[in-house]
C-alpha cells in the first residue's frame, strides 16, 4: 500500500532529541516506512511561538541541516520527492511556522534556497506574516508580500494553523492552489478543535481553490461526544464525503507532533486503518484516493 503523509513534526524531534531517523521509538522511522510499497513524506521544521527574527532563522538552519544528514546517511531508503533516486521513502521539507524566514523577504529567500517547498504560514500566535488559530487578528502588510513571492517561487502555502480572519485574508491574497496539511472538520465539540478545524465554507473554500485538505490524527481534533480513535476518524472521512470532497482529503497525521490514539499511532498502524475502513465497506479506490493519489496528484500539479 502506498501513503502520502502532509505533516509530521519528527524530524524537528529528532533534531531536539539527537535520534536518528532510521530507528527510533517515536511514531515514524524510515526502518517502519520501509515497509510500504512507497512513502511520501512531508517533514516539518517546527518553529515555535517563542521564536521570532534571527532566533527563528537558525534554529530553522539547524533542523534543516539535520534533516539533509539524516536523508544523506539514509539515501539508499530515502530521497527528495522529485528527484530520479527511486527509494521506497520520499521526503518533501516544508516549515511550520512562516517566522522561518525571520521576517524578512530575504529570509524568505533562503527557504527557498535551502529546498523548503511548503510553508504552514503560522502556527497558534501571530507572527510577521498573520494571526494564528488560538490569536486575534489577520494579514500583516509583510503578509501579503511574504505570499506573493512564495507563490513566485513555486513554495505551496498552508492554512492549517490560521484563524479565520487570517484564513478569508488569505484568499483574497492567494493566486494558486494551497492546501491545510492536518486539519478536520469542525465537528468536534472540544475549544482545541474548534479553532483549529474548519466550517464548511472553509472545506469549500479549500476545495473551489483546488486544494486538498490532511485529516489530523490529534486526538483533540477528532474526539468527542462518544466517538473515540478510529470511529472518529470515520466520522471525519463521512462529513468530509458529504461535503463532496473525496478528490480533496488525504492524510496529515501530525505524527510525534500531538497526542494520538493508539489506533492510528505509528506508521506500522497505518496498515490496519487502511484495513478496518476496507471491511466498513469503503471501496480501495476511495481509500488510495485519501491515503496516497489525492495528494499525490496535487504535488505533482503544483510542485
Ligand atoms: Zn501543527
């Protein structure tokens, strides 16, 4: 089976925590991944809300470096997404947390420079470039011009992590296709995940962009009023087909970035999730469609 994943934190913890990438006991290892018929994988440089200007920009080059080391020590499983080396694992560098660019346009630059491909443009608090889920406010002036030139460059943009005032900002702003890496459906009756899941108009917004949207595994953005692990996961992949968008979800597990329910914790899991949504009598076409083509076919698109 084949998975393309839009977010995990790993890499950052890795790097925190001096692990190798291979093997380790966090919720993915390439020694795990390598079990799959194929792998695509977006890792994420976390940059924390404390982290502004210059500070932001090094750790950034920091975890970036770690990154390349562990792909390099690991290149005969691993390699960039879009490059000729046919491993069973492919990686794809994105920030989560636009303050990367230490708020600057030349900052921005230097992402683009150092292979950043996708951009999650906040994360809770507002930065430089907009307010996110859990702040007041919107697009800051430098906003706007950060999202004009990324999209120059080619970098996806992600508003997963946007309040809504910044969210309806940056459509006016936004000129190409984006996508939320790893938010749900505002279904659930928790203050974490209301704010950071989205209303129907948004998922439709999403959609009209021709956009994708990876459900979060985060037990906040998925649990309540009775549903727990895989069937609240079921309630999402439901709500999100009623809204016609089974062209337009895929999987952003938030892997060692949240807590997760044991059901889906760890890539290995990942096998028996595909199955027990099989035997619910959702057909294999459907379920490569969220589990690896959607999202396979929008990178492809627009990278
Ligand atoms: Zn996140």
């Amino acid at each position: 089976m084949k998975v393309f994943d839009l977010h995990c934190d790993t890499i950052t913890e890795c790097c925190k925590n001096c692990v190798s990438l291979y093997d380790n006991y966090m919720h993915l290892s390439l020694k795990r991944m390598e079990k799959f018929q194929k792998y695509i994988q977006i890792f994420a440089v976390w940059i924390r809300d404390e982290m502004r200007g210059e500070v932001a920009r090094q750790y950034f080059d920091k975890v970036a470096d770690y990154f390349y080391k562990q792909i390099e020590e690991n290149k005969n499983v691993i390699s960039a997404f879009g490059d000729k080396s046919e491993t069973k694992v492919k990686a794809i560098l994105s920030v989560e947390g636009g303050s990367a660019c230490g708020g600057t346009l030349d900052g921005l630059t230097h992402l683009y420079n150092r292979g950043v491909k996708l951009v999650t443009l906040t994360w809770n608090s507002p930065n430089e470039i907009a307010s996110g889920a859990f702040s007041e406010g919107g697009f800051t002036s430098f906003g706007k011009d950060f999202v004009k030139l990324a999209e120059e460059y080619g970098i996806i943009l992600d508003v997963s992590h946007l309040n809504r005032e910044s969210f309806y900002d940056f459509i006016k702003i936004s000129n190409k296709p984006f996508i939320a890496s790893h938010s749900n459906a505002d279904i659930v009756e928790n203050s974490k995940g209301r704010k950071r899941n989205l209303t129907d108009e948004q998922i439709r917004l999403v959609k009209e962009h021709n956009g994708i949207i990876g459900l979060n595994f985060c037990r906040n953005f998925l649990e309540s009023d009775g549903f727990f692990g895989i069937d609240s996961f079921v309630r999402q992949i439901d709500y999100f087909l009623s809204l016609g968008c089974e062209n337009n979800i895929a999987l952003g597990s938030d892997y060692d970035g949240c807590s997760i329910h044991s059901d889906f914790a760890g890539v290995e899991k990942l096998f028996s999730v595909y199955n027990i949504l099989a035997e619910k009598g959702y057909s294999r076409e459907l379920l490569d469609k969220i589990f690896y083509e959607n999202a396979h076919r929008f990178f492809s698109e627009n990278l």
